[in-house]
C-alpha cells in the first residue's frame, strides 16, 4: 500500500509538465490505496475532488516540490475528515456519568469497556461497570473476570434475562456508592438485528447515559458506515473507539464511523490487555491509513533531532528491533539537549499521549531526568541488556539506593524501558530511508 502512493508521488514529480492528467492518474492510484485501507467510496471519491480543487496547477508547475504539496493535500484532507468539528461528551471526575458502549459482537465492547475504567481508575477515577449483556452465556463472566482483575467494582447477573433492568440497577447502585463513571456494557448480537437494537434503544432510555460509544474493530472494513449508521439511528452515539489497531487493518473504516455518527474517535484498542489502550491521536492514524508507516514522521525526526554522527547506528539498532537501555538513554539524553522534549517520540503511536502529554513538557522532562540517574546507576551488562528479567530484586535495590531513588521509581522506569523497546521491535526489518528520501512519504 506505502509503497504504490510513494510511486504515484514518485511517477508524477518526475513527469516535467504536470497536467490534469498526471494529477488524476497520481491521484486514482492513492484512491486505489485507501479503498484497500478500507476507505469507503463514497470518501474517496470525495477526497480526489476536494485535492482537485485545493491544488494548484500553478504552484505545482512553477516547480515547487510537486509530492510535499499533493501529500500535504491529501493528509490534511484525511485530517478534516476525522474531525467531526465538535467535541464528544467529556466526563468531569468526581461527577456521575453515564456511559454506554455499543457495537456488534465481537468488536471489542467487554474488553474496551474495562480498558477505558482502567485507564480513568488510573487518573483517579472510581469507575464501575454493568454488564447489560444477557444475550450471550459466558458473558457476565468475561466481564467479571476482567474487572476483578484491575479491581473494578462491577454488577451483573446469571439468572436475570432482561437487560434493561440489570442496567437500572447496576446504574443505580453504582450512583450509590458515589462511583463518578458508570459504565455499561451492552449485548452485540441478536437472532434479528431489529432486536438488537430495540433493545439498545431501552437500555439507553432507561438509564440515559451521558455518553454513547460505538466500538468499531477496525478490520470490518468497507461493512463501517452502514453499521456505524444503523447505531447511530437507534441510539445516540457521541464517540467512536477503534479496536484491534494492533492488527494488520489500516482503519479506514473509521472515516467512515466518524461520517455516519458525526463523533470524534476518542480511544484506539492497540491489544488484548487491559492497558493496551490509547488516546486518538488523528495524525499518527492518518498516516498509517496512508501507508506512510507509522515510523515516516518519526523518521524524519530522528534525522533532524539525533545528531549526524550517531544517526547511522541509532538507525541500525532500529531496523535490528532490539532496544537496550543504554538505548533509551541516549535518546533520552538527545532530547534533553535539543530541549525539543515530545518531538522525537511523540511521533510514535502510543508514545505521545501518556507519556508527554501536551502542555506539561516540565514535569515530562523531570521524569527523564529522574530515569536518567537512575540508569547511571546501572552497570554496562545492565545498560546493554535487552532483557527486563535482567533486572532481579537485589539488582532493583542496588540502583534505587545507588541513585537514591525508591524502589518503585526503578519499577516504573523500567516498566517504561520495556513499554519502549514493544514499541522500538515493531521496527525490526524496517527499510531505513536515507536522509533526503524522506518526502517520498
Ligand atoms: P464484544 O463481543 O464486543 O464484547 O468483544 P470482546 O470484548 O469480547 O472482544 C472480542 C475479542 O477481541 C476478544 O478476544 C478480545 O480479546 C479481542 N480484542 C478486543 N480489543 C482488542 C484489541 O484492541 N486488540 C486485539 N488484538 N484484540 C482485541
Ligand atoms: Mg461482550
């Protein structure tokens, strides 16, 4: 996919006279691409009409550099289109909300909904969930087991068969003991589709939630709008998560989720465990949707923030795919000095949200400085070893009080290390552009 919108950029930089021609077969060639991703049709179609009027035949011929202005077009054009233009609900912690998920079976609602209490437990919330799935065996269990596990409060049923009254009361129970996100989890599959979602309707009139989500796996494909739209009829759905981001899926099928809901996609599902959730972040998707790789942004970092001499080795050890800790520190160590703290991992799927968020660059760059001394005071098997199990209790003991740090700081410096080099090993038998190369997307 990367590799036939890199052609057509290619193809038509090289052509001397750009014409109408030239841009539409460049631009029927990356349509090509994006249905592959799973674009609806109806969007891309769409999107080559828009990019014909943006672009300037002028400004194109004038020689200016023809793939950055059409690539800019087009990644700018995917952005507007996940961008419903408003917000979706936003629980407040401390206030009660109620939030519904949706979706069919199997997209990943009883996984994502324990996902997004953690992720909220995590900050500080007291999160609760209600299992309103009495439609499939086994599922009060699933959903059970999860919470048990991040030690979630949660309320269910083996015996009763009516969801709308295990809703009610798990609601109202949860709104008693002060819990501030009440979450339900819904059933996804009915003998008739039509009972589906009357019961979605009754369950969301009788608990009114302040927030509706759809859940959408990202590997439906084309399937996206129609399903997204069916939801969005009966209930009022107000944001999107995408699941299974982990997968070989491009996720084009959530353009057309955010089109038939009018919502913003909040949250990615990136795994099967619990914390394997993140923030949506619109250009790392785009990106990937193009097939740019989700590393070409941050290539391109790495070529203007690691100095030149240590460029060729850093981009080595990265299509290795091992990341040892002296590794992290020295990029660590380049951020610091660039003082451009978030620009290199930021661009990283994962990296950016959690780790620096957006307006507290400070505090982001104390914690580094923090795993800094603790890993100075590591011995050179340690900082050349790419295996956490390295890393027994004595050896934990001797960097916190070498460091003077406690023993949870190191904990959560190397659960950081490890979160890192899961990223870094997907980078393993990447094809490095060399410098210059890069705008070829
Ligand atoms: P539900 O029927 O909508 O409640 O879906 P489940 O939550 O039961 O999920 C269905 C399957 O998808 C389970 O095996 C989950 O572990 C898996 N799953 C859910 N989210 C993700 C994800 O983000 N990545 C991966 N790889 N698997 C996921
Ligand atoms: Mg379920």
């Amino acid at each position: 996919l990367g590799g036939s919108i890199a052609r057509a950029l290619q193809q038509m930089s090289n052509a001397t006279i750009i014409d109408e021609k030239v841009l539409s077969d460049c631009l029927n060639e990356i349509s090509r691409a994006l249905l592959q991703a799973d674009v609806q049709f109806k969007m891309v179609r769409e999107m080559q009409l828009n990019i014909k009027r943006i672009v300037s035949f002028d400004e194109l011929a004038a020689g200016h550099n023809k793939r950055r202005i059409i690539q800019k077009a087009i990644f700018d054009e995917l952005c507007n289109m996940l961008d419903p233009g408003k917000p979706s609900y936003t629980p407040k912690k401390g206030k009660t909300s109620v939030v519904m998920f949706v979706g069919l079976q199997g997209s990943g609602k009883t996984t994502t909904c324990t996902k997004y209490a953690y992720y909220h437990q995590k900050k500080g919330w007291k999160p609760a969930l209600v299992c309103a799935d009495t439609f499939r065996a086994g599922a009060f269990d699933q959903l059970k087991q999860n919470a048990t596990k991040a030690k979630i409060p949660f309320y269910g049923s083996y015996m009763e068969s009516d969801p709308v009254k295990i809703a009610v009361e798990g609601v109202e129970r949860f709104k008693k003991e002060n819990c501030d996100l009440l979450i339900i989890d819904t059933s996804g599959r009915h003998k008739q589709e039509a009972a589906l979602f009357e019961e979605m309707r009754q369950v969301s009139e009788a608990t009114k939630p302040d927030l509706v989500i759809f859940v959408m796996d990202s590997s439906i494909g084309q399937a996206a709008f129609d399903q997204a739209q069916a939801f969005k009829q009966n209930v009022p759905v107000g944001a999107v998560i995408v699941t299974k981001m982990d997968g070989h899926a491009k996720g084009g099928g959530a353009l057309s989720a955010v089109a038939a809901t009018k919502s913003p996609i909040i949250f990615i599902g990136t795994g099967e465990h619990m914390d394997e959730f993140e923030v949506f972040d619109v250009k790392p998707f785009v990106s990937r949707l193009l097939g740019m790789g989700d590393w070409s942004g941050f290539m391109e970092k790495i070529h203007e923030v690691v100095p030149t001499d240590q460029q060729p080795e850093l981009l080595q050890k990265l299509s290795e795919g091992t990341f040892t800790l002296r590794i992290m520190y020295e990029q660590f160590q380049n951020i610091l000095n660039m003082g451009s703290l978030g620009q290199v991992f930021s661009m990283i799927p994962g990296f950016n949200a959690e780790f620096m968020p957006k307006g507290r660059e400070k505090e982001s760059q104390a914690r580094i400085k923090r795993f800094m001394t603790m890993m100075d005071s590591m011995t050179n098997e340690e900082l050349d070893s790419s295996n956490p199990k390295l890393f027994n209790e004595s050896r934990i003991m001797r960097i916190a009080r070498g460091s003077g740090r406690s023993v949870g700081e190191v904990i959560e410096m190397l659960e950081e290390y490890k979160r890192l080099a899961k990223l870094w090993s997907k980078m393993k038998g990447l094809k490095i552009p060399k410098k210059g190369e890069m705008s070829a997307l």
